[in-house]
C-alpha cells in the first residue's frame, strides 16, 4: 500500500471499501499524506496500518457499537464513547480508556508523573479517582497499556516498618485519641482509608505503635514528642472545705487513693524519675473541717473526684418523744362530770 500525495479522505475512501467498513469521517479532517508501504498485509495489519497513519497526521478512529468507524481529531476523541477496558487486551492505536486500581501509593501523586508520558495535546489524558484511588487513563492502546505497566511497577507493597514510641508523660490511650482526631483534621479524607496511618496504644507499656508511610511516621513522631510534655506541678495547692464528712476521717482514704493512682502511672512511666511524677500530700486542718492537698494536675482532679462523693450528707432519723410524769396525789382530782343537751344543766 502505497499513497503519495494522497488526498486524506481518498485514502480513509480506500480502506473503508478494503475493509468492507462504514467510516464516517468529520469535517475538520483534512490534508494530503504521504505513505510507502511494501509489505503484504492481512486485515488485521492492515487496520493496525490505517490507524498508524491517522495518529501520524493528529487524527483518531473511534468504532462505534454498531461497528461503525468515525475518523476525527485526535484531541476530540477523548470525550468520545470510546471502549472503557479493564485490561490489556487492547493493542495499536485504537483510542481506549482503563480504569487502574492502585493498592499501596496514592493517585493523587502518581496521576502528575503519567502526565508526562502521554500525549495530553492529542488523544492522552489522565485523570484519577481519590475515594476509590483509581486512574484513568484514556489514548492510544499501546500507550495506555504502557502506563498500567508502569502503574504496576511502582504500585509495590509500601514500606510495612511499625515504629514503637515510648511516652514518658502522657497517657498512650489519650496520646493516640488526640493525634487521630488531629490526623482526621489534617487529612479532610484526602487520603484513601487503606493509606492511612495506623496508631494503637500499648497502655501495658505505656507506648504508642505506629505503621505506614515513612514520612507520615515522622511526622506522627514529631507530633507525640511535642505533646508528651511533662504537666506543670507548680500551684497545684487545693484547700477543699468539707460540709459534712471529717476531714480527719478522709485523710487515710484519699492516701490509699493516691498511692494506687502514683503505682498505676509509675507502672506506666518505667523511665520516670520521682520528680517527674510529683509529690503528692493531704493533710487535714480540724479548726476549718478542710483538706490540704498537694498533687499534680491528673492525680489532684482524681482526689477531687473522691472527695465530692465522699462528702454528702448523712442519711438521718428524726425519733419524737413525750415525757409526761404522773404521781398518786393526782388521783383525788380526777372525777365525771355530768350534764345535758337538752336542759343545758
């Protein structure tokens, strides 16, 4: 097959009676070609052929679902019906979109590199999906297969590593709440849910673990160093005034309650120093019926807790007596008295 100088719509004429096929071809579809061909060809060549001088001179086929062919503009075929593929079954330069899963890197990162090794003037686009993290791909089949193969490559298992960070203050439970509410913040469900990070507490240790993408782990880490602060100690003086317990009697018991409340998070805090958990003293004061306390913040709120509950009224019995004397001088004045309604004596 052999076209010099060949008027474009004459050569699309030719091989639609060669091929036995129905091509509509779009106004704008205009110009001579020059081709050279000396090979025999089957119909599949052929074909493969007609497309390959069509993207040479920035024009496109799209076959319609009645078999139908419609030559246009390379660039227009991308808003076409053109065939959605799953795979690679397509080949050459047909005009085709493939929706690609991507499991382990995000779309959103990956859609701008794709961008640059298609053709984005002619028939190429690319565009991507973040809920579902997938990418679209639409232009010649030969080059959309190129990219799903590239997708493929770099669409490895990422870095799986977990990371164990000790708190020497905080809680792990309440550590882990705070940075998740401030992670779900920062994200605004930007990032598919199975590339999130994951964060679980270790409250036997007192620690936190930490899984996947290496820079959304150091960040993470960044973040927990800077809340895992030890709690400011100084002023935390209370003087609690009792109405109705002792506080002589609650002296013993608010001890027992501190002295758990100390084990539980030196238990929790290996590491600590006896500075770093703070001092933590009750005393009683009789004149005033009140309670001296001494304690960091955590433990202080919990006393305050025990002591409101602690400090209620009593449940009480009101018991009424009548004391009445008799004696037996007072036998003589007593008597009957006798009278009448009727004669009023």
């Amino acid at each position: 097959a052999s076209f010099k100088g060949t008027d474009i719509q004459e050569f699309i004429n030719i091989v639609g009676r060669n091929l036995e096929k129905t091509i509509i071809v779009d106004p704008s579809v205009r110009g001579k070609i020059d081709v050279r061909s000396y090979d025999v060809l089957n119909e599949e060549q052929y074909y493969s052929f007609f497309l390959n001088v069509l993207e040479v001179y920035g024009y496109a086929v799209v076959e319609m679902d009645n078999g139908v062919l419609k030559v246009i503009k390379a660039k227009d075929s991308k808003t076409s019906a053109i065939p959605v593929m799953g795979d690679g079954s397509a080949k050459g330069d047909s005009v085709i979109t493939r929706v690609v899963a991507v499991r382990n890197v995000s779309v959103r990162e990956l859609s701008p590199l794709l961008r640059q090794l298609i053709d984005n003037a002619g028939a190429g686009n690319v565009v991507h999906y973040d809920p579902a993290n997938i990418i679209l791909i639409t232009g010649r089949a030969a080059v959309v297969n190129r990219l799903a193969e590239i997708i493929k490559r770099v669409d490895q298992a990422g870095d799986k590593e977990i990371e164990l960070v000790e708190l020497r203050n905080a809680s792990a439970a309440e550590m882990v709440r705070i940075v998740e509410a401030l992670n779900k913040t920062t994200n605004q469900k930007s990032t598919p849910e199975f590339l999130e990070p994951k964060i679980v507490a270790d409250e036997r240790t007192n620690s936190i673990l930490i899984s996947g993408d290496p820079k959304v782990r150091a960040r993470l880490k960044r973040l927990i160093r800077q809340l895992d602060v030890e709690m400011a100690t100084k002023g935390n003086n209370r003087v609690v005034y009792l109405k109705y317990a002792k506080a002589e009697d609650l002296v013993d018991v608010l001890k027992g309650v501190s002295d758990n409340l100390q084990a539980e998070k030196q238990a929790g805090q290996k590491g600590a120093s006896s500075a770093q958990r703070g001092e933590v003293v009750i005393a009683a004061h009789e004149a005033t019926n009140s309670l001296v306390l001494t304690a960091p913040p955590d433990i202080m709120m919990a006393l305050q807790d025990v002591i409101s509950q602690l400090d209620i009224r009593r449940a009480q019995v009101l018991i009424e007596a009548l004391i009445v004397e008799m004696a037996e001088g007072d036998g003589i004045n007593l008597g009957v008295q006798w009278g009448s309604l009727e004669t009023g004596a």
